[in-house]
C-alpha cells in the first residue's frame, strides 16, 4: 500500500518549472530515492513533501491524510507533518550537547520528561553516540555530527524520514560507512525513506527503488538494477554509471564506427536513420585476440590503476572509449594496438 503520494504536483520559480507534473507512490517502509544532477527539482519535490515549499498545482498525501492540495486551497505546515529531516549540512546547534541536540524536538513537542528521556536514550543508542552524550559538536567528527543529525530525527519517531544530500560533506570511507549505517536504521525503525542525492553509488546502495529526474521531468522510476541495465533514455544512460556512445554510419541496416574497418559492422535497428550512437558500459567491451568476430582494433591512449580495476582510455576511428577490467586480469599496455569486442549495446539516435 502506497504511504505518500504524489499527484500532478507542479512547482514554479518565476517562468521556470522546477519540477512538472510529478506523480509517485512510495510505499510503507520503502527507502526510494531522488537521483539527478544539480538543478533537476529533486530538492524542491523533497521540499514540497517537507512543508518548506507549497506546491503550484497537485495534491500530497500522506496515509491517506491531505498534506498539500492545489485543487482544495489546503497545506499543511511542516511542523505538523511529523517528518524526520535530515540536511545537507549537518544543522546542529553548537551551544547544545548531544543529549538536548536530541532532545530538542521533543522538548518543542511538549513531550513528557520521561518519554523525552527514554527516546533520547533509544536515539543515542541507535546511532552510537551513548558516550559522547555530555559532548559539545565543535567536540566531535564530521561523522558523529551527522549522527546527531540522525538520532534527533530518529526521536520523534517518525513514520517519513527525509534525508537531502546527507553524507556529500563527509570523506568517501566516511559517507560508505553511514550509508549501511542508514539502511540498518530503517530496518530496524520500519520508517520510510525519502533520500535526496546526486550521488549514483549512494542511490544505488540504498534504494528499493529510485527515479531519476531532469530538468523537473521524471525520467524513470524503478528499482536499481532495472534502471542501470534497463535504461529508459539517453539521459538515464548516460547519468546512471559510466557510458561510452560510440557514432556510426548506418546504411542497408548495417552500422560501421567511423573511420574503423568494415569488419566492426554491425546489424542496427531500422529506425535510426543514416546516423546514431551506438552506447555501452566500459565493462560490456572485452579485450580479445586479433581476428575474433564482431572485433575492430583501439588504440591505447590512456591506463590508469583505480584500486580493483584498471580504466582505459582507446581511441577507434573517431570513437573515443572507456575499458574498465578487473585488476588482475590481463590488459594492453599504454601506447598498444589492441583488439576489442562489444558484448551488449543500447542504440539512440544522433542529436
């Protein structure tokens, strides 16, 4: 059953559309994601959901309760959402210690003494922090702030977590570790995630489904794997995961990279036209011995060491491609003539 949904909702800046027409169903104890680049409307919708931001046009609910309505002049304000929120920055007051940065919200709330107590402990708890409770912030890590940002969310119970850019001011081992640090906390709290990055692996380690947006348009929505193996268009290829599109001529229904031998030919679709771009992961293409069918030869114009695996850059004809393999596995050098084949490619049409 879906918890929060979105219908038509539509938000504008002046004579821009921020986000258009988005309609979405997240479900009950789901942690869905917001993935695009910079400017896309994915922190404006999460805004929207919040409260910060009433939306033009649609309606917003939340278990079936009317959160924001264009059609029925109604908005709720986000104090009385009872969302969890978790920001970019990490938002914790420095004059506070741990315990009353926790507590904070609660004491807003009005709760009771004791029930403040009891969540503040489960809080502290829950993200580690038991013994730095009598700490101030300038006292603590980058990672440790951002778990304070966490337990205080946490406190009040929340049935939505909102989390927008969470981990992009912590360091690459940092922003690893926290993501499973947030996936066993959901699982545990049963909550929903609504989480907000421009980050592939980040949404791609986290969600049960994600949709990826563009200039305020959806561009797909579905979960993970589907859309990197699946993708919907162009833009979704080429943002999700490294990319080669590759230009070719097509004629009589055979495509041929440019300026490489006829042998690399191969069947293309009938609706193409006379050009296109033929796409591939840099994993899809294989090194092979000289003469293998379906190969062309590259030249190596690049070899860089990336920890597990080692990227190359090849120049064929006017194609330029990345190679990514394993770092064991035997590879050409900086410099060679190599023989490559494609495994699996996408076709789109020439822009």
């Amino acid at each position: 059953m879906a918890q929060l949904k979105l219908k038509d909702v539509t938000k504008r800046f002046g004579e821009v559309i921020a986000v258009n027409k988005l309609n979405l169903d997240v479900e009950q104890g789901e942690c869905f994601s917001f993935l695009g680049p910079s400017g896309c409307g994915k922190t404006t919708t999460l805004r929207m959901i919040a409260g910060f931001e009433d939306l033009d046009e649609g309606e917003l609910s939340v278990d079936d309760k009317l959160f924001s309505s264009s059609f029925k002049k109604y908005y709720l304000p986000p104090e009385q959402r009872d969302f969890g929120m978790v920001f970019q920055a990490f938002a914790v007051w420095p004059h506070l210690t741990v315990r009353d940065n926790v507590a904070f919200p609660l004491r807003i709330r009005k709760r009771p003494k004791d029930e403040i107590a009891q969540r503040v402990k489960m809080a502290l708890q829950s993200t580690g922090l038991t013994h730095r409770e009598d700490s101030y912030p300038a006292k603590l890590s980058g990672g440790e702030q951002q778990r304070i940002a966490l337990a205080r969310a946490i406190a009040i119970n929340p049935k939505v977590m909102l989390l927008d850019e969470p981990l992009s001011n912590l360091d690459a081992k940092l922003r690893e570790e926290m993501r499973f640090e947030i996936k066993d906390l959901q699982k545990k709290f049963g909550f929903t995630i609504i989480y907000v990055t421009h980050d592939q692996a980040e949404a791609m380690a986290l969600s049960d489904r994600m949709l990826v947006m563009d200039r305020g348009v959806v561009q797909q929505i579905g979960k993970p794997l589907d859309i990197y193996d699946k993708p919907a268009n162009k833009f979704v290829f080429s943002f999700i995961g490294l990319s080669n599109f590759i230009p070719v001529d097509i004629a009589s229904g055979e495509a041929r990279i440019k300026g490489v031998a006829a042998a690399a030919s191969r069947a293309a679709p009938a609706d193409l036209g006379a050009r296109a771009l033929l796409a591939c992961r840099p994993s899809d293409i294989d090194f092979v011995p000289p003469g293998t069918p379906d190969s062309f030869d590259a030249l190596v114009t690049r070899r860089t060491y990336l920890g597990d695996i080692v990227d190359y850059k090849l120049a064929a004809g006017a194609a330029e491609l990345r190679v990514q393999k394993p770092r064991r596995a035997d590879g050409p050098r900086e410099g060679e003539t190599c023989s490559i084949r494609i495994n699996r490619t996408l076709w789109y049409k020439a822009e």
